[in-house]
C-alpha cells in the first residue's frame, strides 16, 4: 500500500516583494502564510506524511510554525538548496523509509488556498497516471510581450500545484534533468514531461493562486478575513 | 483640446456562470457589478463623458443603475451587438458629436476594480501614443493545453482593460477587421495591432482582474465587504 506524502515548499526568499520577511512566513489573519497549505494537508484524512523544505536560516521558524499548530503528520523539516528545483531534489532525497511507488504530493507554499478537493484529485489520479499536473484555463487574453501578438489562450493552461507523482518518477526527472544540466525548472511536470511520460491534467481552481504580489496578499487577507 | 471618453461594456451574457443574472448586474455588496467600474470612471476628474454599451432586454436595468446612483457623466446608452467586437462597434459609432482625435478608453464591466491609476496612465500614455494597452505579467507557469508542453512566462502578458485609443484610429482597426471578416476580437488591441500601429503598454494591477467564475465573485465580494 503506497503513502501519499506531502513535500510542502518554503524556501523561497520573496525577492519579487521587496520585503525583509520571505512571504512565506508573512502573518495574514494572524497566522503565518505557511501555515494555511500545511494545514490543509495535514488535516486531509488521505494524506500520510508531510515534510516542508526550507532554508537553514528559516529552521527555527518553521519548527515554530508547525509546533504552535500541532502539526501532526509534519515528520521533518529538509533544508532545501539555491533553486526551486535543488530544493524539491533536496526534498525528494530528504523522505526517510520511503518507497517507490509513494505517492509524493509537490505543494508551494506560496499557495494557501490550497483545497481538500485539489488533494483528492491529485491522489485519485496519480494512483492510476503516475503523474499530476494542477491546472486552470486562462481567462485573459494573452499577447506576446514583445510586439502585441495575441496568443490563443485557449491553447494554453495555468499551472499550479501541488504536481503529484510517483516517488520513482519524480527522483528519475530530477536526476535526467541535473545530467542535462537543467538546474531551474520553475515546475516539476515539466520536468517529468521530459521524460516523454504522459501526465495526467487536474482542474484546479483560481483561489489556489500563487501569492506574488502585494495585490496578491490584499486579496488573500480580504478572503481569509471574511 | 480632445474629451476622455470611456464606452463601458455591459452587454455579455455571461454564460460561463450558470446563472439567470448576466454577471454585470449581479449584487455585489448591495450594487450591481457595473456599478463599481462606472461609479470609478465617472468619478475621475480626467472623464469627461461616458457610454454603456448593453443589450435590448437590459436597457431598462442599466438606466436604473445610472439614476439610482446619480452617474451624472453618462451620456447615453448605447444598444450592442451579437459579440463583444460588435458591441465595441456599435459603441463607437453611436457615440455623438465625436471627435477624430478624442480619446476614447475602452472597458469590461467585468472588470469591477479597475482604479484611478489604471485610468490615468491609460490617458497619460494615449495623449503621445494614440494607443495603450493595459497589461500585466503572467505570475503562473503556462503548458500548452496539448501536451504539457511549457510556454516561457516571461515572453507573455496578460491583458486587461481598459484599452485607450484616438478615435479614428479604433473606429478604422474595427473598420478594417470587417472588411477582412474578422468578427470575433477579444479585445480591441488586437484588432489596432493589425493596423501596424505601435501600441504602449501600461501597467495594470491584479485586482483589476476580470470576473469570470465563481471563484472570481467569491474574490470580488471578500474585497469589497473589507
């Protein structure tokens, strides 16, 4: 019987939000941003096992946050690496006694809004697909940045995540991309869609945003305080 | 001395929503959704005239929002047609005693947050420009829908409203789009695009996001009731 594992992202350094606090441990509504996504997680019945990557400067924090909370199914806390994907890669070989056919859900932090019923798809249909990717369609015209050339939205999705896969897929598309000298990827499908493996597309939703900028933490207060 | 015109659209039927209401004239904290666009434009001292653009049925309905809220700068409504480039169409057409050189900006009523920035840099930046988009960056990650193939970010933009162009220019975009039986536009920029002309970007904001799911009327609403 395969575990279904959360690897919950927050080392970022909020660069893009000029401010001292990384974003993910910003208090909104008196809680820290990190705490909303590990929250529903570790309140969803079908998850086993969660683990967040963070910086070293960022471990006490992080204990605090999971302490103060009783976050229970929080096992360890993995210190990530320079990038995204060092940090997802740091992550993925951090999970002690883990087995192949885990199920290893891929969640920033940055996300709060993250919902039960996202989990639920994510597990649903990598049990049978192997590998997740959480999408919307785009509902603002695109244009090319250079030129005004309009791009057919329709032909394109947002991604989101979390992105779930197979422990053995996902180690496989970190260590094919770092052989090709891939060291940035913004994502982890599109890693493991290099590897010419069909991944299965979930709907997810538009309150499951990415908090990026200061608009982003005005809607997100406005929503939590409601 | 050219006039700030904005034409308003309020003609969509909002069938991406399920519901009876078309989503302009839903109650958002006790006001109809058009409401918040129109009250913003009519209270910027740059505007100097506006139009609503809306179908027969609601004819009734948008002149009570104006009355009732005492918009006193709309000078007319204007009946549109069977798409949004029609409506646009019959807007600027039905617009009196305009102009070639007046500025006319362009706005989805759906779009409720628009600001007063958003509008002053519209009509700054069209002043010199004599036609401006408003844009913002992309902040998720972006697959084809076909094939989880990804789409660089950074060479893309999302397009809000409102857009803002002299008049003769839009009204001959929209002239030449019928002649070459382009009749689907999702936005006017596309269409001035197609002229050649050199168009100015300007800064949006992400609360002037455009509602579309309930999602976004969930969003809207925790906003407004802050």
């Amino acid at each position: 019987m395969s575990k279904n594992i959360a690897l919950i992202l927050a080392a970022g350094i909020g660069s893009r939000m000029n401010n001292d606090t990384p974003k993910q441990f910003m208090l909104i509504d008196g809680k820290p941003l990190l705490f909303y996504s590990l929250s529903t997680f570790n309140n969803h019945d079908q998850i086993d096992e969660i683990y967040v990557v963070t910086n070293i400067e960022n471990l006490s924090t992080v204990r605090g946050i999971i302490r103060d909370n009783n976050l229970k199914k929080v096992r360890d806390i993995i210190i990530g690496g320079k990038t995204r994907q060092e940090s997802v890669y740091n992550g993925l070989k951090g999970i002690p006694n883990v087995s192949l056919e885990d199920i290893i859900l891929i969640h920033d932090s940055a996300r709060p809004l993250v919902t039960k019923e996202i989990i639920d798809r994510n597990i649903d249909a990598c049990l049978t697909y192997n590998a997740v990717n959480t999408v919307i369609p785009v509902t603002d015209s695109l244009i090319e940045s250079e030129g005004n050339e309009s791009v057919d939205r329709n032909k394109v999705l947002a991604v989101q995540t979390p992105q779930t896969f197979r422990y053995d897929l996902i180690l496989k598309a970190h260590e094919e991309a770092l052989k090709e000298n891939i060291t940035n990827a913004g994502d982890d499908a599109s890693l493991v869609s290099r590897l010419n493996v069909n991944i299965k597309q979930v709907q997810g939703n538009k309150l499951n945003f990415k908090v990026t900028t200061m608009e982003d933490l005005i809607i997100l207060k406005a929503i939590l305080e409601r």
